[in-house]
C-alpha cells in the first residue's frame, strides 16, 4: 500500500516536470520567434526607431541678409536670439498631469507663446520637437531655470525692424519660420533667407551625449544683403508728409512713391495706414486690435492680407486730370498741336449721344495749350483725343507703360484696368482723355511722369540695385533697364512748360519758392462697387526742379473729407515733401534779396543733440524752438540719444520735427 502510494507521488512529479519543462519550451520558442521578428523580420523599423532616438538632429538657422537703404542704413537686419528644442516624452516621464500644464503655463508666462500651443508640444509623440523659438538671452535663461528635462538649445536670428513701422509696406516682413511673407522680404526671400545648417549628434534616451556616439556640425550659409534704391532721408520725408495729411484730410489712405526719373530708382514709398513689422499680427491701435479679436478666422485672414498689401503696387485708381499731361505729350509728339494752339471752351461738349461738361462746368474760352493743361480743361483734352484718334491715343497710352505692369521688384503688382481698344466707344474715349473710365497703379503713373522727366526715355523702375555678402563684397547688380522711347526732348520740354504753367496758376499749395516745379493736380471720382460715389480720388503729379527733373513724385489721397481735390490734399503734401527734399539734396532755390529774407525769418537751424541724454536735449531744442520726437522714448531722461536727423545746422520750418534716436 504504501509502495502504490509513492509510486503515484513520484509519476505526479515526473508530470509537473514535464509540464514546466514543455511551457519554459514554449516560452523560448516564443523569445527566439520574438527575437528573431525584431532582429530580422522588423530590423529595419527598429534599427531606424533606435537612430531617431539616439540621433539628435537640430536645424542650424541661417543668419538671414540685412535690407540697407542706398548709403548703407540698415532698415531691416537680424539679431540673435534662440530656439528652444525638447524631447516630449522625457518631459512627460517627470511631468505628468497637472503638473504637464502648470510647466506650459510657466513657459507661457516667459516665452509669450500660447500656453495651449507649448502643451501640445510636450504632449507629442514626436522624438524630438521646437518648443519656442526667438527667445532672448534673459528669457533662455528664465527657461533653464525650470530644469526641463532633456532640453536642446540652438542659436537663431530674429528679424528686426529698428524703425517699426517705417517703410513697413515696402519691407513687408516674416513668418514665425523666418521666411518672407510681404514686401521685399518676400520678394527676395531666396537672396535673403541663406542655407540652414544642421547638429547632429548622438545621445541617450535622456538626450544626454554617448560615449561613442558621433557628433557633426553642418554650418548655415548666411543669407546675403540687398541693398536697395531707398533714400532713408527722403522716405521719412515722405512719411512724414503723407501722415500729416492722413490726420488732416481724413481720407481711407494715402499713397505715395518718389522716383529718381534719371535712373528709375524709386527713392521712397510709403502708405498709411502702415503696420509694424515686428509684429505684423497686431494691428497698431488700441481700437483695431479691439476690432480685429472679434473677427473669425477667415475675416482675421483677409484683414492682414489686405494690411500687408502695398497699395502703391497692387490697388489702381482712376488718375483724373494728371493724365492730361500724357494726353497733350501725345498730340505735340504726333505734331497735332503746339505750344501756340488755341482751344475754346464754352463749357461742354457734346461726344456721340452724350454731353461731356468741364470739371466745374464754366467755360474756359479762349486758352492756350499751357493754358488748358493749367484749367485741367476737359473740353480741350476732347479735342486732342479726337485729333489723335483712337488707334495713335492708345499707342501712346501703351508707349507710357500704361496698359501692362511696370515689372518693378517687389510682389503683387496689380495690371492697370484699361477698356481694350476694339471695344472702346468714343464716349470712352474721351473719359479716357480727361482721366476717367481707366484706372493705373501709382508706381505706374510715377513711371509714365518720369519719362516725361528723363527727356522722353522709359525706364523700368527698381527698388534693389545690388545684393552682397557678409563682408560687403557685391555679389549681383540689378542695372538700370531702359524700356522704349516715348517722347522726343522736344516734346518734354514743352509738356514740363505746360505743367509748370499749371504750377504757377493754380499750384500755389505746391510752389517752393525760387524753385520752379512742374505738376498737374487729379480730382476723379470713386467708383464703389460698379457705381461713381461722392468719394473722390485726390492725386497730384510732380517733376523737380523742371529744368533738371531729379524727383519725380505720385501722392494720392484715397476719398478724403466731403470738398477736398487733389489740389486741397496732395498738393500741400507735396510742398511739406519738397521743402526737406530740396535742402537735402542740394535743390537750392533762386530767391530774390527780399524772398531770402523772408524765408530766413520762418525758418530755425537745427542744434546739435546727438551725444546729449534726452533730457539735455529737450532743454536744448526748447530754446531753440525747434519740435522733436523721440523714437520709441523709454521715458527715461538719462538716456543717450546716439543720432538725430535732420543734422545739425539744417534749417526747418515750425511744422517740421527733428527725430531723436536711441540705438
């Protein structure tokens, strides 16, 4: 009995023996199947997770191209900064949960990025990920301070506008990427933006370097500098003007562009409403910004394109009574008329089944052709259409540039809206004469001036004329290009006589004394939405000195206050422009003894403030009388003021301001 009894223990024994040794089988079976399926079957996927994990690959930004004006003024310029890298899932092993989004609020706090944005960083399943970018040397430090796991830092260059708003139209500005998004950033992006290096280097699953791991440092290739046609001297001239005549005249905006007729160089550009391209998201005003947070997405969207977009380029007009001067241009070339021709105006004319009346519906009478350009005499104008006759007119119109984009180097030009000429009726026709029923982009209409100006030769106009290197070498030119030849010398000299005439009779909110200056004010009616308004197109055109044109300048006033013309609103822009222009650029005035004296009297000289603390310098211009601004005043008296401009010893006018800055 008790020999069955171990007989049973010992089988029992042998079975579970059996059975363990049959299920550690099992489970070797199943290592080396698992083995073998990670080793061999799945080894690339593996081999390349393991790379990923090990490899830390870290984008090495390119310095990106500074934008001087043409004497080597920075006007946009990048400056360092750094962008911080983590490895989300070694964040998230040490900050779980709340503590996840009480890390995101802290970077938040520092970076100003969105704190929901850096949350769904470190939520990310990616190995390694950009958690902020452009950060300040203050602030990277604030950000160590957290002692984020497994964090990676790389230089960057952040872009910067020294000026904020200035010249922000033609500038344009970047993206959160650093790549070029408006304006000349944009347009020469490729020039600027460089090649990105790379770091690529090998740590452990903390991020933290191996012992044998391998390490390679790929160099960015900066970006090169373009150097543009941009007088800065003369842009804040015309910035100024044109915003002294915003606050003023009241219209949508004002638009503006000054040429070099001689070379095509476009010397300013400007627009307002401007924007700051340091921050191109934010609206300027207290009550945009308001506005502009209760927008959807889309409305957002559609009102920083629009915002961004140069209008001097890229938004047409009805040109009014400046386009006279190319109507009168083509009749004397084409030898239908001449500086003697007489014309009537009885005050209206009638055109096929339509009766065309004069701007203000008087009769001229009797007049000259100067004479007519200077009654901006729409009866006349009729006259010289129907002597050209359709087919010559257009020529003309086509000659000037009119009809197709200028080709200038900047991004959105629009194509002028001219009604094609086998469609075009006489009543058409003769709108088209006087200024009406087309429309043209002011760069456009300042490239058809300066032909006038350059004795008859169209030149394409530029805004960059080199680009270079990090050490300044020139590295590409961008030459004048001449187009066609419009007009012979002749012809322009006696157009520029007929717009100085114009000058001398009703410019009076243009004339400079001493200087003679040729021009031709435009009054057009707005249409909006298909149909002509009560708003108007207020512009004026004007070549300096006319004798030697060497500016040639396009203001339009987009639907100023109820009763203002182009005379009332861009006129006296153009005078406040000219009065800085001409003593900046050697323009001296032919003045009697007693206009001399006179212009002495309202006139101040500019002290010397630069090198003075802010404070020294107000009681310094206070005494002289002189009206200042401090760029971006940090509302410290103690502080340096390192330039000034106009320099010492200028001369200006009481509206006039001397600029103070800081850096």
């Amino acid at each position: 009995m008790i020999h069955i009894e171990k007989n049973k223990t010992t089988n029992l024994t042998k079975n579970r023996i059996i059975f363990l040794f049959i299920c550690v089988l099992i489970a070797i079976c199943l290592l080396i199947f698992r083995l073998a399926w990670v080793q061999v079957i799945n080894a690339d996927e593996y081999r390349d997770r393991a790379i990923r994990q090990q490899k830390g690959d870290v984008p090495i930004e390119a310095k990106r191209g500074t934008i001087y004006d043409r004497t080597g003024k920075p006007l946009a310029a990048s400056v360092m900064s750094y962008n911080v890298w983590v490895r989300p899932q070694q964040v998230r092993n040490e900050y779980k949960g709340a503590k996840l989004e009480d890390l995101s609020e802290k970077i938040s706090s520092i970076t100003g990025d969105d704190k929901e944005d850096i949350l769904g960083v470190l939520k990310s399943k990616a190995p390694l990920l950009k958690m902020t970018q452009y950060l300040e040397k203050r602030q990277l430090d604030k950000v160590k301070d957290l002692k984020i796991p497994s964090i990676q830092v790389a230089e960057a260059s952040r872009r910067s506008y020294p000026m904020g708003d200035f010249a922000s139209h033609l500038l344009g500005s970047v993206n959160n990427e650093n790549q070029g998004r408006s304006g000349l950033e944009l347009q020469y992006d490729k020039y600027l933006s460089g090649v990105a290096g790379r770091w690529i280097r090998s740590g452990d699953v903390h991020g933290d370097p191996l012992t044998f791991g391998s390490e390679s440092y790929f160099e960015a290739e900066d970006g090169l500098n373009v150097v543009t046609t941009i007088d800065e001297v003369l842009q804040h001239y015309l910035e100024t003007s044109i915003r002294n005549g915003f606050k003023q005249y009241k219209p949508e905006s004002i638009q503006a562009v000054v040429m070099d007729p001689k070379t095509g160089d476009v010397l300013a550009m400007a627009t307002v409403p401007s924007f700051n391209p340091n921050k191109p998201t934010v609206p300027a005003s207290k009550e945009d910004r308001e506005s502009f947070a209760k927008l959807s997405d889309k409305e957002k969207t559609d009102y920083l394109s629009k915002l961004w977009t140069n209008p001097v380029v890229s938004s047409v007009y009805e040109p009014g009574s400046t386009i006279k001067t190319i109507t009168i241009s083509a009749a004397l070339e084409e030898k239908l008329t001449s500086p003697d021709d007489h014309f009537y105006c009885g005050g209206s004319v009638a055109v096929a089944d339509r009766v065309i009346h004069c701007y203000n519906n008087n009769a001229h009478g009797d007049q000259t052709l100067g004479m007519a350009l200077a009654n901006s005499c729409n009866i006349a104008m009729v006259a010289l259409e129907r002597r050209l006759g359709g087919e010559k007119f257009y020529k003309y119109l086509d000659l000037f540039g009119l009809t197709e984009k200028t080709g200038i180097d900047l991004p959105g030009e629009a194509y002028p809206l001219v009604p094609p000429l086998e469609s075009v009726t006489e009543i058409t026709r003769a709108n088209v004469a006087f200024g009406q029923g087309f429309a043209v982009t002011p760069i456009e209409m300042c490239q058809a001036l300066s032909a006038i100006g350059n004795e008859g030769v169209l030149l394409k106009p530029r805004v960059v004329k080199e680009l270079t290197d990090q050490n300044g070498n020139v590295v590409k030119k961008f030459p004048v290009q001449v187009k066609k030849k419009v007009l012979s010398k002749a012809t322009t000299e006696e157009t520029i006589a007929a717009m100085e005439m114009m000058v001398q009779k009703h410019g009076g909110t243009v004339a400079i004394p001493g200087v003679r200056i040729a021009g031709k004010t435009g009054s057009a009616e707005k249409p909006i939405n298909g149909v002509y308004s009560n708003k108007i197109f207020g512009s004026m055109i004007c070549l300096a000195p006319a004798e030697d044109p060497k500016l040639a300048i396009v203001i339009m006033a987009d639907a100023p206050a109820p009763g203002l013309f182009g005379i009332t609103t861009a006129g006296p822009m153009i005078k406040e422009f000219f009065e800085k222009a001409f003593p900046y650029m050697g323009i001296e005035p032919h003045l009697t003894d007693e206009e001399k004296e006179k212009l002495n009297k309202t006139q101040k000289t500019v002290p010397t403030v630069a090198g003075k603390t802010i404070g020294e310098a107000k009681q310094i211009l206070g005494n002289a009388g002189v009206n200042y601004i401090i760029v971006e005043d940090p509302g410290d008296d103690s502080v340096t003021i390192k330039a000034q401009h106009p320099q010492p010893g200028n001369k200006i006018s009481d509206i006039e301001k001397v600029y103070l800055y800081l850096n």
